[in-house]
C-alpha cells in the first residue's frame, strides 16, 4: 500500500509540476511513479504530455504507444493524433483512424 501511495504522489507531484510551468521537473517526478510501478498508465500519459511540452515529441508518442499497448484509451488515441501531427508524421494518422497500434509501434521501432 506504501508504493502505491508514492506512486500517486509522485504523479501528483509531476502534475502539479507540470501545472506551474515546470515541466522539465514533472518528468522527473512521472519517472519516479514509474520507477515505482512501470504500469502506472496516468503517469505515463502525462510524462508523454510533459515530453511534447518539452518537444521531445518522439519520446512522448512512445510513451502514448506504451499507454495503449497495456490498455486501449480513446483520450490516448486522440493525444496520440496531436502527437503524431505536431511530429509532422501526418502518413501515421490513418493508423489512429483504424486503431491499429501495431503499424504504429513498427514505425518506432517498439515491435
């Protein structure tokens, strides 16, 4: 129970983090939940938002991908499109129309 409540705190944490403008340090803090608990799919969705905050575009489509790979979330598939757009991979975006996730983790080499 102890891990669990780190976890959410730490994810509490990067949120809060992220709110003020501070999103290199909420990465910090959605790896710590993570650390805690590689299955935590809301950090690892907002990790990938705070990477495309930072521009890191291609790490927070994966951790988008690594999101559905453990469950299917249509709010996933849609920061997915805006991902995937804002990387320019418009070629991509036929895939999120289709659902079809495993085009998607070839084309980033996760497969």
């Amino acid at each position: 129970k102890q891990w669990n409540q780190r976890r959410v705190r730490g994810n509490r944490l990067g949120a809060t983090l992220a709110n003020s403008d501070r999103s290199s340090e909420s990465v910090e803090a959605y790896r710590r939940a993570l650390s805690l608990s590689p299955g935590y799919i809301r950090a690892r969705y907002n990790l990938g938002i705070a990477c495309l905050n930072l521009h890191a575009n291609r790490e927070g489509i994966e951790h988008f991908l690594t999101c559905l790979k453990q469950q299917d979330s249509a709010a996933v598939w849609q920061t997915l499109r805006l991902a995937l757009s804002i990387a320019r991979h418009y070629d991509l975006l036929v895939h999120i129309d289709n659902r079809a996730l495993q085009p998607l983790l070839l084309a980033f080499s996760m497969e």
